[in-house]
C-alpha cells in the first residue's frame, strides 16, 4: 500500500490520535443523557468526530492520487515557538492584566509569527476579539474572567 499524500496521511493519523485521546479522557466524567447532558457528554462526542474525520483523512490520502505526493515540507519553527509562546503569555497575563490589555497582546504575538506585522489588521482585530471575547464570554455565558487588570479594579 502507498501513501499517496504525505500531509493527508500524517494530519489524518493526528486528527485520530487527538480524538481518541479526548474521547479517551472524557470518560473520566459524567456523561449523563441526551436531555441533560453531563460534563463528558460534550467532549467525548467531539473526539469521537474528530477521530472519524482523520480516519477518512487517512483513508483518502491511501487511495487518491496527487501529483507529486505532496511530501512534508520542513517543520516552521519560529512561527511555531511564537505561536506557543503567545498561548503561554495569554495563560499568565489574563488572571492578572485582563481581557483588555491580554487579548491585544495575544494578537501582536501571534501576528509576529507571520514575520511581519500589519499594526491595522492587529488593531482591528484586538478591538473585534476582545469585545467579541466580553460579550461572550462575560456578559453571555457568565464567567468570571477579569475585564481589566486586578490594580485598577
């Protein structure tokens, strides 16, 4: 059997392996019924879908054809240490800065992995996702999340 694409065929088997692993961990809770769903039901549901839809990743990329078999390219790891690095910082600062000044400090991060920043597009979207982040988050499904930072509270 040949894989016939490389980058299907390893996003197919992470799409799996990311699935059955949520699946796998919400059994470790309640999943109560279809009418009152429990804190497992959710999670477990979404893993099972992830995993079906890596599976037929996986199928498709052993049975159509590509052109060149479209071979993994080398793995981007500044953006990728970038990335990782601004969901660190969100983690720290959100307890103690805020959604107001987090938020914008996620998107700079985050836009730098591309290698250049376009400060309207950060500014715009800073702007979109924190108030898109309050109104639901906050005001919608009532979370205690810091608006602001904890010393001007």
């Amino acid at each position: 059997m040949k894989i016939k694409s490389q980058r299907d065929f390893v996003a197919g088997l992470a799409f799996i392996v990311v699935g059955l692993a949520f699946a796998w961990g919400a059994t470790n809770y309640s999943f109560g019924s279809s009418a009152r769903p429990g804190p497992g039901y959710f999670p477990f549901g979404l893993g099972i879908i992830l995993a079906i839809i890596g599976a037929v990743i996986t199928f498709e990329a052993l049975t159509i054809e590509t052109e060149d078999g479209e071979p993994i390219g080398d793995i981007a790891w500044r953006p990728l240490l970038i990335i990782l690095g601004a969901v660190g910082v969100f983690g720290f600062l959100l307890p103690r800065a805020g959604m107001v000044i987090t938020i914008p400090v996620l998107i700079t991060m985050a836009s730098a992995a591309a290698g250049r920043i376009r400060w309207l597009d950060v500014v715009i979207l800073s702007v979109v996702l924190t108030l898109g982040s309050y109104m639901a988050f906050v005001r919608g499904l009532d979370l205690v999340i810091p608006v602001w930072p904890s010393f001007l509270q």
